[in-house]
C-alpha cells in the first residue's frame, strides 16, 4: 500500500464505532457480542466493522505481509468474530517480535518520516531546485520540510559587505580574533566575564 495511503490510514486512526449497538449472536449456546470497552484496551490497533460485525486490526492490515502466526490472518483479511476467545486479540499482539509489533513499529517508523526535519543550509547552490541539497534529501525523503538557515544566509551578507567596506572588515576581523584569543582560554573567558560584571563596565555603558 503506498505511503500516502497508509499515513491517512494512521492520521484518522482505527473504525471504533463506539456507540455503535453490537448484534448478538449465539457462540457455544451462550449469547456472545462485541464489547466496546475492548477499544479501550487495545485503542491503538482495534477495529470493527459494523458491516460485517467484525473485528480487524489497524497496523497488520497495513503493513502485513503474511504471517504465519496462528490466527494473524483472521485480523487482516478474514475478520476476528469469535467474541468469547477475547484472549485471541492479546494473543495477537504477542511477544516483541510477533508480527503484529513488526508492523506497529512500520506504522510509527512512517508518522515519524512524517515528522522528521530536514534543515538545508539556505545559501547558494545548495537549494537549487534540482542540483542541490534540498534535492538529494526530498530524494531520499519526501516528506522533509524545507527549513532556511537565516544564520547562513547572515553570515554571507557579512562577508559581502567586509569585502566591499574596509572599516567594517576590520572590525569583523578584529572581532573575530577577540573570539580566538578569548574563547581560546578558560582563564581569559573568565577574566572578561569577571570585568563585564564590575562596575566600572556598568559606569562606561552608561
Ligand atoms: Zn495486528
């Protein structure tokens, strides 16, 4: 099933006709019908089809691809209807590895691509529309957002403009070696943190 189904699939979330009145039906000489407290219990997969009074599961019939475990298919394509064996829909979620979780951890690896992203670098070449970046990624993920970097594209105009104006070069470069041989040591990082605190750099601020 292709992705943009399944995800619609996933965003509407399971058929839990709630208020629905479930039809009775005789099962070992005793009234039997569904409960829609089950919905509670197993809220994220359970679904029932009012049609064919019926129970399936969400994330299997997404993304099953045949199992061999026992009564997996009846969830899938035949419909679970067995209401006294309520023990058959805790069977079928089963232990880590069952089927039924491979496929719950498929669903929510798709909603998180959904989710996921992308950040581009927003300068240049880089989001042309068929060279660049944004492209490889959107390749390998359709879903990423397009996000600009402004601190980029920032730091490009300066470097534009320290080109064009000498004073404003220098004072870029000038900037940049205070971060150098400030940021270079712990001891200096401290000494200008203790003076920015003292008073006599609150007296020249004023
Ligand atoms: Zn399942």
């Amino acid at each position: 099933m292709i992705k943009q189904v399944c995800r619609a699939y996933l965003l509407k979330g399971p058929c839990q006709p709630r208020n629905h009145d479930f039809p009775q039906k005789i099962e070992a000489n005793r009234k039997r019908k569904f409960v829609s407290a089950w919905f509670d219990e197993f809220k994220m997969w359970l679904e029932y089809s009012i049609a064919k009074d019926d129970a399936f599961c969400l994330y299997c019939y997404l993304f099953s691809s045949g199992s061999s475990e026992k009564g997996h298919d009846a969830f899938i394509s035949g419909g679970f209807n067995t209401w006294r064996k309520k023990d058959r829909l805790r069977d079928h979620v089963g232990e880590v590895n069952s089927d039924h979780n491979k496929c719950r951890l498929a669903c929510q690896d798709l909603m998180n691509q959904a989710q996921h992203i992308e950040g581009y670098d927003g300068a240049s070449n880089m989001r042309g529309e068929f060279s660049g970046l944004k492209t490889l990624i959107l390749k390998r993920n359709p879903n990423a957002y397009y996000v600009n970097c402004f601190a980029h594209q920032l730091q490009l105009t300066i470097v534009v403009v320290s080109k064009k104006h000498i004073i404003v070069g220098s004072f870029f470069n000038t900037i940049s070696r205070l971060c150098n041989v400030v940021g270079g040591s712990c001891k200096r990082r401290d000494m200008l943190r203790e003076n920015l605190k003292s008073e006599d750099y609150g007296r020249h601020c004023k």
